[in-house]
C-alpha cells in the first residue's frame, strides 16, 4: 500500500475533517510526484542503455556485412577466373584492416 494511502483513509473514515483529508492529498501529490519523477528517471536510464547496446550490435551487424561483400566480390573475381580458362594464379583476397574503436 502506498504511503500516502493510509492518511487518506484515516482522514475520511476517521471523522478528522476536511482539512486533514486535503493535508493528505496534497501530500499524496508531493509523494506521486516524487516516485513519477523516479520512474522516469529509471526509463531514461534504461533507454541510455538500450542505445549504448544497439550501437554495439549495429558495428557488429556493419562488420558482418563488410565481410560478406568481401566474400561476395573475392567468389564472383575467381568464377571470372576459371571462366576465363584459368592461365594466370587466382586472385587475391581482400583482408579486413583492424579499426580502432572509441567506445
């Protein structure tokens, strides 16, 4: 039960009166407002980390596709090749160069 429920309950089933079931809500407010402003806290967080973690995946998806094209162009250069009857060595691979990432 929330904290503020209970004066809320007592100022009306108590008999306390109208002021004290205003004194409770507006404590209520100040409460509500306070664990809102935590909620959003922790959903602004949880967002910052899902972006951190997207941005990872997505350089590992980037990395994957350029090795598949690599892969692509290094298939279609040695069927070019032994289509041409094959004479001269086959062609080279192209390497992925090491980048340095600033995470």
């Amino acid at each position: 039960m929330p904290d503020w429920l209970i004066p809320v309950v007592v100022a009306t089933g108590g008999g306390a009166g109208v002021g004290a079931f205003i004194t409770a809500l507006v404590n209520a407010r100040g409460s509500i407002y306070a664990q809102m402003n935590a909620f959003v806290g922790q959903l602004q967080e949880d967002r910052r980390q899902d972006r951190v973690e997207m941005k990872a995946l997505s350089d590992k998806v980037d990395a994957a596709l350029l090795h598949l094209q690599i892969e692509r162009e290094y298939a279609v250069d040695l069927y070019a090749w032994g289509v041409n009857g094959a004479p001269p060595p086959p062609p080279s691979r192209r390497t992925i160069l090491p980048t340095s990432t600033n995470t």
